[in-house]
C-alpha cells in the first residue's frame, strides 16, 4: 500500500476540516508520510499572511502537530505559481505515492464556477488522488471499501488497489452501473463476479442508471469508507468541463473518493 501522500494546504474558509478527517485517512490508507504542500499563487494580489515566509512559519508549526498527534513523519515545502500544477509537479519530484485534497464543491460561491484546487487537481494529476468532501462525515475506516468498475483497461489500476485493501482485510464493494446505452450481455456479470470473486470479504452490485449518480446515492446508502475509481489519462478532452463519470463522482460525493489514473 502507499506510504507517502502529498496534502494540500490552504487558507481558505473550511480548511481546517480537513484535520478533523486526517486521523480517519490515516488509518484507512495506512500512510507512514505526510508532506504539506501550499502553493503561494504569485498572480493574485498577496497579503501579508500570505507571503512565503508566513506560509512556511505555519507549515512548520502544523507539521510539528501532525507528526506527534499522528505518529507519522511530517514534512513541509512552500511553492510558488498555479496552485495544482504546482502540487502535482511536487508530487512527482519526491516521488509520493498520492496526493490528498479538500473538496468545497458543494459549497455556494466563486469557487463553483471558477474551479478549486481539488476539481483542477482532478483533471491534472498523473498519480492517486484522494479527495475528501469538506461537509462529508469523519468517515470510519472499517467502513466498506466500493470499487466503481466498467471493465475497461482504465479501470486497472483502480481494480488492483481494491485488491490492496481486501488484502489488507477491508470488507469490499463491486459496482458496475449500466447506463441504459448498452446491450444486455455477461459482460458486467463476469467482470463483477472475476473482482468479487477472488476475495472473501468482497461482493458485488449491478445497479442501473446515471453512472455518476447512480455510484454517489450507492456510498451514501453503504456508507462508504471510500470509493475506488479509476480516471483516463491526465488532461483528456472529455475531462476539460468535469464531465467524466469519475470527474463527476469526485465532484458530487459526499464520501471519500480515490481516483487512480
């Protein structure tokens, strides 16, 4: 499982929830390092507090936090330019495993309608990314763990990193979602039977409907630790104007969601 996560740190109304879910993702991910990454954004008017140097003065007091209250290893770094690229180019550079972020897309304001750190994110990164709804509830980490799957080859890796956590003894969820544009044919039964199948404490659903909204009701009705889903590549067309099942799903959750490109 992946030890390393980038977190992105901001000062924007609502942040601070994100600590009130960081013991829960802790244990859920099995994490053991943890670096806080804020990008000061240099095209927008600075204030005081929003300086490098004030950025890294709370940085270092909040990874001081972290690491005794957590118990894991906490590091930080200050960046400079467009908030998102920037997190993922970190990322990249010291080799994390994944990243986390806050999402406030529910939230009335702006940010709806000119995008947030975590919808940028989701559209740019080239590694795991685990968002966490802002008014979601603190999740239970024993919680299920539900697989969104279509079988197709960008499902992959999502399918595998369900495998970790049923290894790990999480109890596991399959979902496949017939839009209503497909022929009935075994083809979702076999691949839903295939994933469930080679684990004991998995089983597996076949709703039907609006995939995106078919998978958020799914995590509230189960209650959902987190949801596992795999995203095409890192700057597709289709995902420009969030309009991917897995964009959507990101967006619209109240639960936890993994996105594995």
């Amino acid at each position: 499982m992946p030890q390393h996560y980038i977190l992105s740190v901001d000062y924007s109304d609502g942040w601070s929830r994100m600590l009130e879910h960081l013991p829960a993702i802790t244990a859920l991910t099995g994490l053991t390092h943890l670096t806080l990454v804020h990008v000061v954004e240099t095209f927008k008017r600075l204030h005081i507090e929003d300086t490098p140097q004030a950025a890294e003065s709370h940085l270092k007091k909040l990874a001081a936090q972290l690491q005794q209250d957590q118990g894991i290893q906490v590091d930080y770094r200050v960046e400079q330019g467009f908030a998102a690229s920037e997190i993922v180019d970190c990322a990249i550079r010291l080799d994390a495993d994944g990243i986390i972020v806050l999402n406030r897309s529910h939230s009335a304001g702006r940010e709806i309608l000119r995008g947030n750190i975590a919808m940028n994110l989701v559209r740019m990164t080239r590694l795991p990314l685990l968002v966490v709804p802002m008014d979601g509830k603190v999740i239970e980490p024993d919680a299920v763990i539900m697989l969104a799957t279509d079988g197709s080859p960008s499902a992959r890796a999502a399918e595998r990193r369900f495998g970790e956590f049923m290894q790990r003894g999480n109890h596991g969820l399959v979902v496949w979602v017939d839009d209503g544009e497909h022929i009935e044919d075994t083809t979702a039964q076999e691949a839903l039977v295939t994933i469930s199948g080679q684990f004991d404490n998995a089983t597996a659903q076949r709703l039907k409907g609006e995939p995106a909204r078919e998978l958020v009701k799914a995590a509230a009705q189960e209650n959902a630790a987190l949801i596992i889903i795999g995203k095409r590549g890192t700057t597709p067309i289709s995902d420009m104007l969030l309009g991917s099942t897995a964009a959507t799903v990101a967006r619209e959750s109240h639960h936890p969601v993994l996105l594995v490109p």
